[in-house]
C-alpha cells in the first residue's frame, strides 16, 4: 500500500497539469496564441482624431443584445491608419449633410468571448469565435452608422445595429428607398476609403491591412500606457 501512494500521488498531480491546461487554454479563457510576424500596434481615440465623429457606445449601456454593459468606459479606439481613413470619410460625408456614428471599434478578446458564450448557435453567424479572434479585437474594424448634420440624430437604416436578422445584410432589399440610400451611402464611402463591409452586417466594416495586426486584450483603462510605449 505505503508503495503505491506515490504513484496515486503523481497520477492525480498529472491529472491536475492538465486540467489546468486546458482550462486555461483548451477551453478558450486566453487569446489565441498567434505566430508570425505583426506591426507595432497604436491604438489611437477616434474622437481625438475628429471631435465631430460622435459616438454611441451601447456596450458600455444595457441597450445592447447582452442586455447589460461590458465595457467600462464609452470609448472608442481604432489602429492610427484605421482612424485616420474614418477621419476622411467623415470629411466626405460632410458636403453630403451627414457624419459619422461610431457604435464600436477595438474590443477586447475576453468581450468577444463573452459575445461568443452567450449567443445560441443559429445566431452564431453575427458574432466571431474567440478561438480566431474578431477584427475588432485588432482595432481594425469598426460598427458605425450616419448621422444628420442639420439635426445631430442617427439615421434611419434598413435594420437596427446589431439585430440579428436578414435585415442586418448589406444587401437586403427590403426596408424604404431613404433607408437603402443611406445605408448604401456610408458603404460606397466606407468602401473608397480602404474598409470592406460584412456580408451581414451593414455597419460593420474591417480595414484593409487587418491580418498585420495582433489580437489584443487590453482594457481601454490602459490603452494609454500602449500608445505611450509605441511612441518611445
Ligand atoms: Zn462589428
């Protein structure tokens, strides 16, 4: 017997090892480890690139399809050429009568987990999986939408942000002429300016060098510090 205890002892220690293993990565709590070779990041505030970009942050509100706030703090961040591409678009959409409504940009990959975990499996089209990380999670996609200059109120589009249905494609046909007008409208702007839309979502958009950035995880409380890094 007195041999034996070593034996069950290493054997529960190994079984622990693992355990631990695969909660901690296995099972998706970190990032995804990803190889090869990526540009220095800088997160810039895209309101401080343009004061008259507004926006409504509704993960930082309960008015959001997680029905309370997962972000701390109404901000929005975006890679510097990210931002600095939107900041041209609203330039643009300016003689139209009309700019720009941020929703979202960088997010956090602990943010698009919980997304992931809390979204039933037909609906899994409209969010990323953590196990590849979303666009946002690079600071190189951005949820917006139009507003009016005359007026400062969001436009109205075919479907709402972040509804999860046929009216969210940027395709759909239905809605009002206005409706597809406007939604078509920040596409063509979007689209002249580096960013691609997703082919359900109207308001999403990712910009063009995406790939060349890492999955990050940083709370907005300490973007800051990174871009500080990044300047030297
Ligand atoms: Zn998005």
């Amino acid at each position: 017997m007195n041999l034996l205890l070593p034996k069950i002892r290493s054997s529960l220690f190994r079984t622990l090892i693992v355990f631990c293993f695969f909660a901690l990565n296995g099972c998706g709590i970190n990032p995804p480890h990803e190889k090869g070779a990526f540009k220095k990041g800088e997160l810039v505030e895209i309101v401080k690139m343009d004061t008259s970009i507004h926006l409504d942050i509704r993960y930082a509100t309960g008015n959001n399809f997680a029905g309370r706030p997962v972000y701390n703090q109404a901000r929005a961040f975006l890679q510097k050429p990210a931002a600095e591409a939107l900041v041209r678009v609203n330039n643009e959409l300016k003689d139209l009568g009309y700019g720009l409504t941020v929703f979202d940009g960088y997010r956090p990959w602990s943010v698009t987990k919980l997304f992931w975990d809390i979204t039933p499996e037909e609906n899994k089209k409209f969010v990323a999986n953590p196990k590849n990380g979303s666009r946002h999670n690079r600071g190189c996609a951005v949820d917006l939408t139009l507003y009016e200059l005359a007026t400062g109120k969001e436009v109205a589009m075919p479907g709402d942000y972040d509804e999860m249905s046929e009216r969210s494609y940027p395709d759909y046909t239905g809605g009002t002429t206005e409706q597809r007008r406007l939604r078509d409208l920040l596409r063509s702007k979007m689209e002249a300016n580096g960013f691609t839309v997703y082919n359900v979502e109207w308001w999403h958009f990712d910009y063009g060098d995406w790939k060349s950035y890492r999955i990050e995880n940083i709370s907005f409380e300490d973007i800051k510090q990174t871009v500080k890094n990044g300047e030297k």
